[in-house]
C-alpha cells in the first residue's frame, strides 16, 4: 500500500487521521465494502486535486507538509 | 459549482447574529470590528443582509470553544485546525465555532481573526470548499494581508446561491492566473537561484529545471512582507539577493526575509531623479553587474559593484536593445540572454550578437 511505502508510521497516522477528520474517511470506509487501502488511496488523491498537488493517491512529503497546514474544519452535515 | 451536499441555503435574505462570548487575545470591539468586516465582504457581492442581535440567539451564532464541545468536532490545541462552521440551517446550522487557543489577530499575524471569519461565514451562507488556490474558501490558512479582495471564483459560487448584488455597479474579483494560459502577462519576473518565477498579482508562478511543472503559488508563502502587485523585480546573484519593486519602493530579499532595512524608496537607495515614480522592470547582467532598470521607453543603468548610477542615463530603450520596441513590461537574464516581455509576447534578445534572434508567446516557460 501507497502510504506505508515511506516506513513511516507517524505519516500514515497523520494522513489517517487528516482524512478521517476532512475527508469522512471513517464513515466511508463503515458504508463501503471496498479496503481501507482502497479508500484511503482515493481520499488521499481527492485531497491532492483540491489543493493542486501531483494526484498520486501517496501520502508522499508534498501532500504531507499541505496535510499539516493550519486550515479549516467544515463539520459535515449528519447529525 | 462546488456548494455544500445538498445545497443547503438560506431562504430569507435578511440574516441575524449574535455573539456568545470572546477571545482572550483581542478586545472585543476588535472581535466584532472583524465579524461585522466579514460580514460585509458577503454582503457586498450578494442581496443578503446582516444584523446583530443582542438579546436573542442570531441565525448564526459565533462562539469560542476549547478542545472537545460536544459538536462531535473537537478542536486541536494551537495550530492546525483552526475553526469550523455548520452549513445553513435552525440551531447549529450555520454557527461558527473558532479553537479558543489560537492566538487571534487582528494583523498579518497567524491567525487573522476577520480572513478566518470571512472563510467561515463562506460555510454558514453553504459554500464547502474550493480548489481554486487563490480563493478565500481555500481550505488551508494562507496568508492575511491588509488588501484583502475577494476572489471571483468565490463571488461566482456565492451568487449562483443568493444571486448578484442589487447595487448599480456589480463588484468584480481578484482571479487567479494559469500559466497556459496564453494571454496571461506579468507584473515581474525574476531569477532567483537559477530558478525562474514570474509574478502575478498576488500570485507567484516558479519554474525549475526539476519539476515538470511550473508552481503556483501565492508570494506571501514564501515572503510574508512583500505586497502584490509587484513592479519588477531581478536578482543580484552575486550577493544573492533578489530585488522587489513596487511604485517608488525597493525591497530587498535573501532566502525567505526581507533584508533589515527595507522597504527603502529607490531615490535614496539607487539613485533616481525625483521624478521616476516607478520601474517597469530590471535585469542585471551577471557577468557585468551593470543593472538596467526600464521605465516607460527609456532605461537607466546602474553598477552593482560601485553602488552607483552610470553616467548619460537614461537612454532610448530602442536604440541600445534593437527589436525592443515596445515599453518593456519585465525582463530577466538565462545564459547569453535578456528575455523581454511585452504584455503577453516575449522577445530573446542576444547580448553577444545585441540583437532579438526570437519572438514567442509568453507561457512557453511553463511545459504548457
């Protein structure tokens, strides 16, 4: 799996828990029966476009410093 | 356009607000100074209108929160998550919630408390996100500078919400440049440490030999101090510092500062008469150090290495760079050559042969 290809634990964590926290990627993974690899790859890649960093569906150095940026939290919709 | 899952919008135009309590950093006259400014950044491109209300709860509360406030969002500590906003609805629904332990400001000190509120209120009026980096609904904190304009991708989304103001004269938007974009000029361009970055508004778009792409990107990134809009800029390599001009203002960079000392106004530090207010664009020639500043269709000359004007300038720009016709718009060197750009057509001019040997469109720097 892309993410784990760096060896580094704390970056899978950071971008698991970016995407958990901005991407509802816990929420999809409970209502999609696809792999939690899957999933994080294809938050990992809708992350990337927003922001116009190269789509490699990688929680590679780039997106990894865009992940640790100040930003905004827009809470989702559900109750 | 991008709006949030499901559309959510307001359906009245008139919209109430209250305050539920403070950051300690700022007094409170600046806290609602900067809510009521952000307010108005939307109210200025829409129909909607705002009103404080003190005795009930508004439509869209604002509040302060540390750590974890039961909205299943809990906030972070200093830094990263900054503030979140719940889409348009009653209760919750478009209330803003800030992180109690940033530091708020109310300068270009992390974080701007009105850039935040204004971002955020883009969530309680049902915007979600934009790709456009240039945006305010940029998802990550930029950069706050005090000429804040709303992008147009930003009044774009919130009218195809609210519609367009009712005021005679519809306000239009800063938008963000694409380098393949074929009629894109720029306001300077620059060597910097053998890479090329050529400026745009409040923009920067850099090209290097490593990276197939060019980066866009906005300059306060990398130079919190410098404005937008630049001059003209260029680069002394040889003590490695990169000059920045705007109206009769130098300033004068290293790495990521801004040396001590400057801005500096470039009569004092080069030498101009009074009346040049302004440089259209500069280059120095690195094998020389001999500096050419262009100012409408003539051009000084300045030495590096004596820190002073040359003598019998200013000269006809067309006379000494044959083919440069045009007033020069920005101009850098790469190896034998000078590239001048004139709006979007730029010329090579051969400083061994001194004459123009091509003439191109200007994005071809960017592997369009």
């Amino acid at each position: 799996f892309p993410v784990f290809q760096d060896g580094l634990r704390q970056n899978v964590e950071t971008a698991w828990k970016y995407l958990e926290k901005y991407y509802n990627l816990g929420k999809d993974l409970q209502a999609k029966n696809v792999t939690s690899k899957e999933v994080m790859a294809e938050k990992l890649r809708q992350m990337q476009q927003l922001f116009g960093l190269k789509v490699t569906g990688n929680s590679d150095p780039e997106t990894l410093r865009a992940m640790s940026k100040p930003r905004c939290g827009v809470p989702d919709v559900a109750p | 356009y991008a709006i949030t899952y499901n559309n959510p919008r307001w359906t009245k135009t008139h919209l109430t607000y209250s305050i539920l309590n403070y950051t300690p950093y700022l007094p409170r006259a600046v806290v609602e100074n900067a809510i009521e400014r952000a307010f108005k950044v939307w109210s200025d491109v829409t129909p909607l209108t705002f009103e404080r209300v003190f005795e009930e709860e508004g439509d869209i509360v604002f509040s302060f929160h540390r750590g974890d406030h039961g909205d299943n969002n809990p906030f972070d500590g200093p830094n990263y998550g900054l503030a979140h906003t719940f889409p348009p609805g009653p209760r919750l629904g478009g209330d803003v919630h800030y992180d109690l332990d940033e530091t708020w400001t109310d300068n270009s000190e992390n974080f701007n408390l009105f850039y935040v509120t204004a971002h955020e209120l883009g969530h309680s009026l049902g915007l979600t996100h934009s790709r456009d980096i240039g945006a305010l609904m940029f998802p990550s904190y930029t950069w706050y500078t005090e000429d804040f304009v709303l992008n147009q991708d930003d009044i774009n989304r919130i009218q195809a919400l609210y519609g367009p103001s009712p005021n005679p004269i519809q306000p239009t938007g800063a938008t963000t440049p694409h380098p393949c974009d074929s009629h894109l000029t720029f306001d300077a361009i620059t060597t910097f440490r053998g890479e090329v970055m050529f400026f745009k508004g409040r923009f920067y778009i850099r090209v290097n030999n490593f990276m197939p792409e060019a980066e866009l990107n906005l300059i306060g990134i990398l130079w919190p101090n410098l404005p937008g809009k630049l001059d003209a800029a260029y680069e002394v390599s040889m003590i490695d510092q990169v000059r920045y001009f705007k109206g009769n203002k130098v300033w004068a960079v290293r790495e990521q500062s801004v040396l001590r000392g400057f801005p500096r106004d470039i009569h004092s530090f080069f030498g101009f008469p009074s009346n040049v207010t302004h440089i259209d664009a500069a280059v120095s020639e690195e094998e020389t150090g001999k500096t050419y500043f262009f100012v409408d269709h003539m051009y000084w000359r300045y030495d590096e290495n004596t820190r002073s004007m040359d003598s019998g300038y200013p000269r006809l720009t067309a006379e000494d760079f044959p083919g440069i016709n045009d007033k020069v718009d920005d101009v850098f060197q790469k190896g034998e050559n000078f590239y001048f750009f004139h709006q979007s057509v730029q010329h090579r001019f051969n400083l061994r042969i001194r004459r123009v040997d091509d003439s191109r469109d200007s994005s071809t720097w960017f592997n369009c």
